[in-house]
C-alpha cells in the first residue's frame, strides 16, 4: 500500500512537472508573438515618421531653399509661428491629386499644396490652412480645393474662426475645370460663414486670377510689405492686351491694397508683425456670432491730454481724432483698422470698461473728416461687422458733410453715401453717438443720428448741428443784406456769426429731443460706460425678411 501511495505521489508530480513545462513553452511562445507584434508596431509607427517627414517637407529641400531666399517663412512655419505653442493637429497629411494627364500621374504632391488642421490661439481654438508654394507653387487642384472646404466645414460646425494663409500661383492648369470647381466651392462657403464666424486672409506670396475672390469674401485680409501680391490679371497680360508696362508690386503689392484699393485691412513690415495683428485682432473677437466677445479686467486710460485741450476752439482747425479715442477707451489701446485707406474716417477695435467696442470717427485731420466714396464703404462695412458679431457701435462725429465735386458725383457718392445710411439703421446692437463739432447736412444724419435709429446721442458744447455750415447758410439766408451792405465782408462776418449763435451750436436739437443731452468733455468716458452697461440686453425688432437690398 505504501510502495503504491508513493507510486501515485510521484505519478502526480512528475505529470505536474510536464504541464509545468508546457504552460512554460506555451508562455515563451506567446512572449515571442507578443514581441513579434511589438516589432510589427514598432516598425509601422516608424514607417508612419518616415512617410510624415516626407510629407511635412513639401516640395524638398531645394524648394524650401529658394523660399526662404525670396525672404518668406514655409507653410508650416507660418502656422507653428501664429498658433499657440504646441497646439497644432494636422488633418489630410496624405491626401494626393487625382490628375493623370499632362504628365501629373508622375508627379508626387505632398499633401497637394496645402496643409490643414486646427489649433489655438491666446488659448481659443480656431481651423487654418496654409497653401504650400514649395508644392508645385502652391496651384490649386480639386483635391487641394477640397482639403481647405473641409476644414472650412469643419470651422463653421464648430463655430471657430478660420485663417487661410495665401501663397499659391492660382489655379493648376493641369487640371482644368476640376480646379475651377474648386475655387468656386471655397467662395460658396466664405459666403456662407459671413457674418457667422470670424474669416481672416493672410496674403503672403502670389494671390492671383480667381484666387483673389476667396480673401474679398473673408472679413479681413492682412498683408506685408515686398511679400503680398494680389491681382486678378498680372503684368504680363496688361502688358499684352494693353501695352502698359507694370512690374508686380506697383500693380497689386502690400502698400497698393492697404492704401489705394482698400482690399487690404492691415499692413505689416514682416510676417512676424503680421500674425501679431492677427493675434490683436482676435483677442477682440468673439468665436462666433453668437456669443459675445470675451470681457477683460477694466483698465483707466493713460493718455495725458484732456479732451477739451484736444479739441481746437476755431471750428476750422484740425486736430487727429484719435487722440479722443485713446482718451476715453481702457488703457487708451485703440486698434485701427485699414489705417493707410481712406483717412478721413477712422475704424477700429477698443475696449471700454473691459468689453469690445467698435470705433467710427470722422477724422478732421483729412479732408476736414468729410464722407466720400471710399470712406463711406470703409465704414458701412465695419459697422456691419460689427452689428454681425455683437460688437456696440460708438461714433465720434465731427464732418461738415459729404465731399462735394464732379469726381464724387460720377464716382457714384450717392450709392456709396447710402450704404452708411443703411449700414446704421440696419444694425440692432447698442449703437452710441457722441457730436464731437461739426454736424452738418446729410452728414449728420449718416453718422448714426437719433433719425437713424441711434439709442444715445450726446454733444459737447463745441457741437455745431446744422444744415449746413454758418459761412454757406448765412450766403444764402442773408444774400439781400450782404448785397445791399456798404462793407459786403463785414456784413457777411457779422450775419455768419449770427447765424452760428442762432442755429449752429447743439442746443437747437437738443430742445428738439434729437440730442439726449449736451455733456462736458470730462463726462465722455462715464457716460460712455453707462450706456453701454444699460444696453447690454437690447433688442431690437426688425420687419421680417428674407434679406435687405443694401445699396452695393
């Protein structure tokens, strides 16, 4: 019984000890397919670098070479420099043109010319593209159009803005209409954010043909000197059909659009300063249209003149009006708008008891702050803006009126005059009004009166609210008497000065209920903040509507 007890015991171990040694060789055999699957990991993730590095290179290293000589910055360096640090998510690295013709089928287009994804900035999140000139010069292709229309899509689902970067020679020749396509879907939906969420063009390199459009349909359009070019026909072809020779910058460059055409919102010296602008300019918006933009600690102003010693007692001398501005605004940070375009108006961004306000002031240091054509557009299209994304409106107004003149009248002065007319009555937000001088005529009326729908209007005793100036009124109203005068000029000086005292100060419209009160220049600032405190919750009802016929 005990040699078989003992038999049984060892018939026990030993089977233990071969299952011992089979779950060992089993456990080996799984470490070597774990580490097999480790290796097969290992070795796609590293395939995945590679195919990435060659990908992030664009065009190789030549082409990047022959960039950064022209002094531009690469596509990928532009967007790692304007967003947040680390923050970046590319989308589509792998997608490639289909075009098999002309030769195309032999051709590798990293990422087709353009890089997408999303990323933030001061820590709010926005989408971007930039187009890749290293790639085949940046052309767009259908498959290039449609990696900006996703990430375009993307942005309006999210409710985000969206900055498209520029650089590309314009469409890709090689593939016809599917790169007219392409160009004709982006514009579609640069028509559809308007107003919805912010869009920011930033012209750094060639803009050109249809291109052009894509930034004219966005919000605002940044660029810089010696690197930006937009036109819709180059040199080339007016030099052909034309004759006239005109080299690229003097037809279409930075300083061309900020100053001339007005195409251009803001002008930089680098493309550094330019996505500093650009960061300014967002730290002002908000991320969409339905929501308002973000309120900052309230900061005092720092500028050290006072109002009244701003503002020249002689009506006819000139002063700069944003020395008003930065008076009144926190920590007198005003930031301007289109500044080299159309000066006699002024349009910017500044803040006032920490929330975002729009800014529109006559600017009596240019053509006496009169309205023409140009500025009237500058200023009808700010106010829509800021009437589409919640921003209140504050006008300073001092002009004697629109610009007269046969130029103005034929360049149609009345259609571009209306659009400020309907720019302001249009627009729902808490809109402020203060008369700064001079109120005259239809001017008075256009700069945001109580007629055009303005919730306050206030007027400093230097305010002259008139149908026109004293010295044409008192020509026409006193003609007889002048004319039978021994001394024409002194009666002239004397019927001028009656009528300024008469009708030619703000308390005529005051007793008529059209200035809300005459103010002391020290009271600008508070009031400001008042009205704009008891107007946070407005509304204001239209007639419904599918859409106004503005006067384009």
């Amino acid at each position: 019984k005990k040699l078989n007890s003992t038999r049984s015991v060892l018939h026990k171990e030993m089977l233990a000890h071969v299952n011992c040694l089979n779950e060992k060789e089993e456990l080996e055999k799984k470490v070597q397919e774990l580490q097999s699957l480790l290796e097969e990991k290992e070795k796609n993730i590293e395939e995945l670098r590679e195919l990435k590095a060659v990908a992030e290179k664009g065009g190789g290293d030549a082409a990047i070479e022959k960039q950064i000589s022209m002094g531009k910055l690469t596509a990928r360096e532009r967007i790692l420099a304007l967003l947040d640090e680390n923050s970046f998510t590319e989308f589509d690295l792998f997608v490639e043109h289909e075009e098999r013709n002309f030769g195309m089928d032999k051709k590798v287009l990293p990422g087709d010319g353009v890089i997408t994804g999303i990323g933030t900035i001061n820590g709010n999140p926005v989408c971007i593209y930039a187009q890749d000139f290293t790639v085949m010069g940046g052309s767009l292709g259908l498959k290039h159009a449609r990696k900006i229309t996703k990430i375009m899509d993307h942005a309006l689902k999210m409710k985000v803005p969206c900055i498209g970067i520029n650089d590309s020679g314009g469409a890709r020749i090689q593939e016809g209409i599917g790169a007219l396509a392409g160009y004709g879907e982006i514009f579609y939906r640069n028509t559809m954010a308007s107003g919805v969420i912010p869009q920011i063009s930033v012209i750094l390199g060639p803009c050109a043909g249809g291109a052009v459009y894509s930034p004219a349909l966005t919000d605002f359009v940044f660029v810089v000197e010696n690197i930006s070019k937009m036109f819709i026909t180059g040199p080339n072809v007016i030099e052909s059909v034309l004759g006239e020779k005109i080299s690229q910058e003097e037809l279409g460059g930075a300083r061309v659009h900020a100053e001339t055409t007005g195409n251009a919102h803001f002008f930089a010296k680098s493309e550094m300063e330019c996505f500093e602008q650009i960061k300014t300019l967002l730290s002002y918006l908000p991320a969409n249209n339905t929501h308002k933009a973000e309120k900052l600690a309230v900061k005092d102003p720092v500028f050290n003149k006072h109002i009244e010693e701003i503002i020249p007692s002689d009506p006819k001398q000139p002063y700069d009006v944003r020395d008003i501005i930065r008076a009144v605004v926190d920590d007198s940070n005003f930031f301007e708008i289109q500044e080299l375009f159309a000066k006699n108006i002024v349009i910017g961004f500044a803040r006032i008891n920490g929330d975002t306000v729009g800014i529109v002031a006559n600017q009596p240091m240019y053509l006496a702050g009169v309205l023409d054509c140009d500025s009237a557009d500058k200023a009808a299209r700010f106010i829509r803006y800021c009437d589409s994304f919640n921003i209140p409106i504050v006008t300073l107004e001092d002009m004697p009126g629109y610009l007269p003149g046969v130029d103005q009248e034929h360049a149609g002065v009345i259609r571009h005059g209306a659009k400020v007319l309907y720019a302001y009555s249009e627009a729902t937000v808490p809109k402020i009004t203060i008369i700064l001088r001079k109120a005259y005529g239809g001017g008075y009326i256009a700069m945001n009166s109580r007629h055009l729908g303005a919730d306050f209007v206030f007027a400093l005793p230097s305010a002259e609210i008139a149908v026109m100036g004293p010295e044409g009124a008192a020509n026409i109203i006193f003609a007889r008497e002048i004319k039978e005068a021994e001394d024409q000029a002194a009666m002239r000086e004397l019927k001028v000065k009656e009528y300024t005292r008469k009708f030619a100060n703000p308390f005529v419209a005051a007793s008529k209920g059209y200035i809300d009160a005459v103010i002391e220049p020290s009271e600008m600032r508070d009031l400001l903040i008042h009205t704009l405190s008891v107007s946070k919750e407005k509304e204001d009802y239209r007639p419904v509507k599918k859409h106004g016929i503005p006067p384009f």
